[in-house]
C-alpha cells in the first residue's frame, strides 16, 4: 500500500467521548487504588504483617553503616569530678555510688568489635499478639527478650576496659538490653555487658567480676534507674546498687577515644551479688519472662528452665520448689492457697516488692509484660522473694500501657495489666492484701514524699548535667525539662518517638501519683485499672 494514500490525520475522537473515556480511566484508577489502600489497612492488621514490617525495618537498619561517635568535649571542670582511683577500691559499695562517675574507656579491635554482632537467627513472626500483648522469647535466640524475638542474638567477644584508672585486658564483652539496645541499632552507644574474668579467671573490681552499662537511650531523665533502685532498697527489698559511667570508645583503625556519653553502672545480680546482699550461701537467682508466673507445666525441670533463666547454679532441690509453686498457685483451692502460700513466698518481702512496683507505676515489668524482675530462693527459709531489674521505664513514663495521666492515676488494688492469675491470688487473700495495704501506707508517709523525691532528682541532676551536656545540646534540652519542677508543656498523653514524652515530668509524677495514692488509701477515689491496647 502506498504510504501517500493514509489520510494525513486520524479523525478526532468526539469531546463526550474523549470525556468519557478520561472519566472512565480515572474511575479506574481510583477504584484500584482505594482497593490497594483497604488491602494495606486490612493487611496491617493482621499481627504477622506488622511483625514482618518491624523485622524487616530493623533489618535494614541494622546494615546501615554507623556514625562515627563525636570527640569528647568536656570542660576541664567537669573532667576534674570523675572517678579515677578504682584501682584502690576494696568493696562493692565503694564502686556503686549515684555520686560516683566514672572515667571509662572501651576498647576494640576491628575483628573484636565485628565478633560483638548482633547476629542473626530466625526472628518469631507473629510477635504482636491481637490482645496487645507481645511474645518475649526466642527459643533460637541466647536469651530472652524483644530483640531475641525480632532475630536479634548478641554473642560474645573480647576487649580491654579502662575504668576508673584500672586497666583490664582481655575481657569479656557482649551487647546486651532490647528496647535499649534497639533504639541504639544505628549508633555506637549501646548497652554493654562486660565480664571481667570470662577470660582472664583473676580479673575483678571491688569484688564484682560483671558490670553493666546501661545507655540511657530510653530515659531522658537519665535518672529514673538511680533513683527507682534506691527508693526499692530503701523500702527495704534487696535491689542491685548503680553508679554513673562517661564512657568513651577505640576501634583500632576506626577512631580513638570518641564519646559515648554517659551511661548508668548497674550492679549485677549474681551469685556475688547475693552473697553480700543476704549475707548466705547458696541463694538461687532466677530471671523469669513469662505472663504466666507460676503455671504449671508438668514435673519436668526441662519445660521451666528457658521460662525461669537461672542466673546461679540451681540444684535439684530448687527445680522442685519452683515446680511445686507452680503447682500450688495453678491448681490449688482459695482455702488451700491461703493457707499455704506463707510456705513459698517471703509475704512481707512479697509486699514491699508489689507496693514499690505499684507506687512508682512501673508498667515495664511484672505488672504488664512478665519481665525486668528476678526471683531469688533464700536457702535459710526455703521461700522465694523478688527483685526489681531493669527501671528505666519507671516513674509512670512507660509510653505503652496507657497515658501518662492514666500511669499516675494507676490502681493501687488492681495494678496488673491483663491477666495474671499469680497476683491476682495473692492479693486475694486477706493476709496478704493487709500486709500490701500497710506497706503501701508506711512507704506512702516515709519515702514517697514529692519533695524528697524532688530534692533527690536536683542533686541527682547537678552530679550528671555537666555530662550530658557534652553529648549534644538536644539531650541537655530534654534533660532539663524531664527534671524540671514545672508543669510539663505539650500534650501530656501524646506518645512521640524518642526518649521523654513531651509531657513528661519527674516531679510533676511525683505530685500527681502521691495525691492519687493518698486518694486511694482513704477510699477518695478507686484509681485507674490500666488496659493493653488491643490490635485491630
């Protein structure tokens, strides 16, 4: 056919046809995708999507290269108050003192920092329950918790420590925390665990051979474990001891000496530990993770075991008491639990512990998920106590149970989240709810005073300012409003991301929560039962 003889010009489409047509093609186009937007809602909420997006985020973030940390900055002032003489310490309580920070310098080589990890194991897909709970253990993971379950496993490496002017070569060192450690995935300051003679049998500090570096990352307080740990051992239950750390880090061929910042020492709850603390031999220390404290699960140790994490060595003879509560607190009668729980349960030290727990609104913990407590046995009386772990997220400023306002107004009666058949048992019974009654009352009158608490937080806060100033000017600024007096501003329910709540204040929850406890302790008011939020 001759190219000469097709018209020059296709004939036009009518207007109204052209119109329809466009109509037609955008009604397409918007019907596909209101689909794609429904689909991604529906999909969204179903729990293994939602944990396959977090996965898959802190998967990518974790192959991102990191920061170089800056170089340290502080004034010669400041520098002339850190602690430098551990070589001379004697005694643990001597290294774990709130007005002690420590001078602490971390060192690596390039092979030694790869070796920290993390490493990666399958994750728990699923995680996100639909009742607004969360799965915390990984059987393929070391240890327990949230990063074990998002694939996260931290092994072991070497390293040398400086502290305090006391050199230790060849230690132990791994990351440890999950939530901490998270937050901290794009950064060099994360949460360490070094254990002194893990390679070297007589390496020790003042008769501790573990420390703990907490990283802050979550507290903007920086305060909130000093002050929670000593207000628990004021109140009488045995609790680990802290000190302040301003930490620094070498990478051979990386940087030297680059800050980190400041960090809070943590006593280790050991076999040492609780030694000192109850002055016997043989103490078993357990660190459970379960919401379901004390269920029966047969009379093998085996199905315990991953559930209750022993942090000592535990003899046959401890498995079977462990066992046998958990027998008593799921199968017993009301009458028969009553009448026996004075058997396995040190009530008065139990007391204490719940009192503590529910005035500092601590929802990071066995009143919500199952976790950041341990139980200890004490030989000499064949009953079991508890310990608190892990208290950064106290003071009411957990960001998920609830909002601040509701952690303030948390009920004293009923101060668990969800289910929980073991306090709920024990509150039951009216020896035992007496006894929480009156601690509650006599910590309420001697040391959940406002004021006390807040002359704490200002010393408190003069010995670390200087501190977390050198780490940046955006720390320093949350710093100071977390601990400031007045009235936080913005909206006191908001949950935005990062450390401290825009409407989070240390001595405002101290004002709120006392009055609301002396509320309810003369039956004034009946407090807020406070409700995980459930997935739809």
């Amino acid at each position: 056919m001759d190219m000469r003889e097709v018209p020059a010009r296709a004939p036009r489409m009518p207007w109204r046809w052209r119109l329809l047509a466009v109509v037609g093609l955008g009604f397409l186009v918007l019907r596909q995708l209101l689909l794609s937007v429904i689909g991604g809602v529906l999909l969204w909420q179903v729990p293994q999507v939602q944990s396959w997006v977090w996965i898959t985020m802190l998967t990518h973030q974790a192959r991102q290269p990191l920061d170089t940390p800056p170089e340290p900055s502080l004034p010669a002032a400041a520098a002339a108050t850190l602690a430098t003489n551990a070589a001379a310490l004697r005694f643990a309580d001597e290294l774990f003192r709130p007005t002690n920070v420590w001078d602490v310098h971390l060192k690596f080589s390039a092979a030694q920092w790869a070796a920290l990890g993390p490493n990666s194991v399958p994750p728990v897909l699923g995680f996100m329950r639909s009742d607004g709970s969360v799965i915390l253990r990984n059987p393929k993971a070391a240890r327990p918790g949230l990063a074990g379950v998002l694939g996260i496993d931290q092994p072991w490496s070497a390293g040398e420590l400086e502290f305090g002017g006391a050199d230790f070569r060849d230690v132990g060192a791994r990351f440890k925390g999950n939530g901490t450690f998270i937050e901290a995935l794009r950064t060099h300051k994360r949460p360490f665990k070094i254990n002194l003679n893990k390679r070297v049998k007589s390496q020790q500090l003042a008769g501790r051979t573990t420390l703990n570096f907490h990283n802050l990352v979550a507290d903007a307080s920086c305060l909130s474990d000093t002050l929670a740990y000593e207000f628990f051992r004021e109140a009488g239950v045995p609790a680990p001891r802290t000190a302040f750390a301003r930490m620094r880090l070498t990478i051979d061929g990386r940087f030297t000496g680059r800050l980190l910042g400041l960090y809070v020492v943590v006593e280790n709850p050991d076999a040492e530990w609780a030694r000192e603390e109850f002055g016997a031999e043989g103490v078993a220390l357990f660190k459970p993770v379960t919401y379901e404290l004390f269920k029966d699960l047969g009379d093998a140790w085996a199905a315990y075991e991953p559930i209750y994490a022993p942090k000592t060595k535990v003899k046959a003879r401890h498995q079977r008491r462990v066992i046998e509560l958990a027998r008593l607190v799921t199968l017993a009668s009301d009458a028969d639990f009553a009448a026996r729980i004075d058997e396995f349960i040190d009530v008065a030290e139990f007391a204490r512990f719940l009192a503590g727990e529910a005035l500092l609104s601590n929802y990071d913990s066995i009143l919500s998920n199952g976790q950041n407590f341990l139980l200890y046995l004490d030989p000499r009386t064949d009953r079991f106590g508890f310990i608190p772990w892990d208290l950064d997220h106290c003071w009411g400023e957990f960001p998920h149970i609830g909002t601040i306002a509701q952690r303030e107004q948390a009920s004293l009666w009923h101060p668990w989240v969800g289910e929980n058949r073991f306090l709920e048992r024990m509150l039951a019974v009216p020896a035992v709810h007496e006894r929480y009654r009156r601690e509650l009352g006599r910590l309420r009158k001697t040391l959940f005073l406002p004021e006390r608490l807040s002359a704490r937080t200002d010393a408190l806060a003069a010995t670390v300012r200087p501190f977390v100033a050198e780490e940046s000017a955006d720390r320093l600024a949350k710093f100071e409003r977390v601990v400031a007096g007045r009235r936080p501003d913005g909206p006191r329910d908001g949950k935005p991301p990062g450390p401290g709540p825009v409407g989070f204040s240390l001595k405002h929850f101290f004002n709120a929560r006392a009055a609301a406890v002396s509320d309810q302790l003369e039956g004034r008011a009946e407090g807020v039962v406070l409700k995980r939020t459930p997935r739809r």
